[in-house]
C-alpha cells in the first residue's frame, strides 16, 4: 500500500517562482510514489483574510489553475477544498480539548504571522481572533483525518507539524491508538530568495516573479532587481555570489550559459543589462510551456472545477472512515 502524503495551501494569491523551486517541484516529484491529497486551505485562509471572502474564492480556482500548470496530475493528486470537508472543522472541536492556549500563543509561526498582521491583530496581538490563534489546530485535523503520514512543507510550517504531532499523541494516549503522527518532508530547496536579495520570496514583500507574470512584467522586476552594489560601471569585476540576478540564473540558466556569467562577471566583462535580459530570456524560456498548460484550463474552467469536485469526492470518503473509528474512540458514536 502507498503512503498518504497530504500537504495544503493558502488560496491568498497566485503561486509564484518560491512555491515552484521550493515545494511545487517536490510535489510533481511525490505525486508518482504516494497517495496524496493536496489541500486548497480555504478555511485557514479566511483566519486571517475574514473580511475578504471574494479574494479567498478567487483564490481558490487560481492557485489550482497555477498546481496544474506546473504540472500536478489531476488523475495522481486529489486537489480538494478545506471548506466543503465538514470533518475538519468536527476535529478540530475535538482536538481543541487537547491543546493549551499558552501552547497556541508560543507557537513560532503563529507568533510571527501575528506580528505581520498588525492592522488585523493589533500591535501586540491584543486583537488576535480566536479562529486565528486556534488555526494549527485545525491543521492538525486537515492532516490526521486523512491519516497523513508525510507532510511535505517548508521549515516556517515545523512548529505547526510538531505541534500536531503532539496533539495526536495526547489524543492516542487518551482514547487509544487512533491516529497516525504525521512526519514532515522538507524538500531540498524550502525557501527561494526575493529579487531584493530578502532571504523570503513573497507576495506581501513584494519581491516575487509570478507564473503568470507576462514579459513585461518580468522585465521590469528583474530590471530592478539587485545586484552586486560594488559594481558602478560596466567593466568593474564584481561577485555574483552577492547579486540577486546571478541567484535567479543558478535557477534557470543551463549551465554552461551559468558558469560563462558567473566568470565573465568575476572578470568584469559583462554588464549588468546584458546579464539581465540574458535573465529574462531564461526566465521566459522557463516558463513558457507552464504557461501554456495553464492556458488550456484558463480557458476550460469547468475542467478545473471537475477536477476540484472529484478530489473532494474522494477527500471527503477518506475523511468520513476516519471519523467513524474518532467518534467509536471517543464514545461518541451514537
Ligand atoms: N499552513 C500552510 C501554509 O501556510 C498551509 C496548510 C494548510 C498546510 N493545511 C496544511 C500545510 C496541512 C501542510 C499540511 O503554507
Ligand atoms: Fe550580477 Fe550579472 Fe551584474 Fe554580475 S554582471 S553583478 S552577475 S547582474
């Protein structure tokens, strides 16, 4: 039997150039070995964006219109949505029992999400909401009630893992052998600099290149992206090892192209415009055929929705068996 690998994500916004080298590309690698269930995370994404309904919506189709351009299987990956699995919201009443508050509020993730939302949560987080405080806990239910033994996720997310674990633990302590503790994959990349040279991708840091970003914009952003700060005129020797440009051709440029920049730039003999639009060229190049994938279900969207509903279909049958063998260990199966 195949491992169950499940793992989510925020319909906040459109997947860009982090998600892919830091997790999507890891998951296009997994879809082939395992049983996974990949969570468009729409309920967590509403604990901090409530005010919000149409953006999260949106979201939710355009992040999994962005999962199948860069080449997720549909047929190997049950894409499914967090709100329509009722299960979910059910454990997560029943874990809360299972969990301090104190724990909650030295959460690092919580504690340094809150302290990036201060116009919702207050400076010191004296108005964070109940909902968002308690959102591992509900992570915690996303992956036990599919029995998720492998969650593949960056470093930021090993504070919510641990935490579930613990929670699983307590659970099967109490009520019996039930759940299974989840183990975490990070994936050999887990986090892509922004072109400001900002040790995080973002789209709130507003450093990103998109999937959907045409070629201007590109142009524009790695136009302004940094270089190495030392190098004024053209023929000055500089250290790509400093330049943000150079760290977004390790990515994409082969590398026969990349070991010419990186000498001819430790040489002085290139100029930074060349190397840039050299950049874009890559850049482009790399993104064409996701981007002609993802126009083929742009313009079919109910392939998409189809694609959404028979995830949940079978997201929601896992969840429901699993809630049965909850319910008789908590004797509540009336
Ligand atoms: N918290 C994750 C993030 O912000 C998204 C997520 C939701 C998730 N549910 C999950 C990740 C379950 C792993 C497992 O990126
Ligand atoms: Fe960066 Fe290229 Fe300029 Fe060197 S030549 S500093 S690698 S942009």
């Amino acid at each position: 039997m195949k491992k169950t690998i499940l793992t989510g994500l925020r319909p906040t916004g459109n997947l860009h150039l982090g998600h892919l080298f830091g997790a999507g590309q890891n998951y296009v690698k997994l879809q082939n070995d395992y049983e996974f269930f990949l969570e468009i995370a729409d309920v967590q994404a509403l604990t901090d964006n409530f005010n919000d309904p149409e953006k999260v919506r949106k979201n939710v189709y355009e992040i999994t219109t962005d999962l199948l351009a860069i080449g997720i299987d549909p047929n190997k990956v049950n894409i499914f949505i967090q709100s329509q699995i009722s299960e979910i919201a059910e454990l997560t009443i029943f874990f809360s029992n299972l969990v301090t508050i104190s724990r909650l509020y030295r959460n690092p993730t919580v504690k340094s999400e809150m302290a990036q939302k201060k116009e919702l949560f207050g400076n010191d987080g004296e108005s964070i909401t109940y909902g968002f405080l308690g959102y591992p806990v509900s992570q915690a239910a996303d992956i036990t009630i599919f029995s998720g033994e492998l969650v593949p996720v960056g470093d930021d997310q090993l504070p919510l893992l641990e935490q579930c674990r613990e929670i699983v633990r307590k659970f099967n302590n109490i009520y019996g052998n039930t759940l299974i503790e989840p183990q975490p994959v990070l994936s050999e990349t887990t986090r892509i600099k922004g072109l400001d040279g900002n040790d995080k991708m973002g789209k709130s840091l507003g450093n990103a290149i998109f999937l959907v970003d045409d070629e201007e914009t590109i142009t524009k952003k790695v136009m302004g992206a940094v270089t190495d700060p030392s190098k004024i005129k053209k023929d000055d020797p500089a250290n790509p090892d400093i330049c943000m440009v150079y760290y977004y051709h390790n990515l994409v440029t082969p590398k026969e192209e990349l070991e010419t920049v990186c000498s001819e730039c430790k040489k002085g003999t290139r100029g930074c415009v060349n190397c840039k639009k050299q950049l874009i060229k890559n850049l482009n190049e790399f993104l064409k055929p996701i981007k002609e994938r993802r126009k083929q279900y742009e313009e079919n969207p109910e392939i998409v929705k189809d694609i959404l509903e028979k995830g949940t279909n079978i997201a929601k049958k896992r969840a429901t068996e699993n809630m049965n063998k909850i319910k008789e260990a908590m004797k509540i199966d009336y």
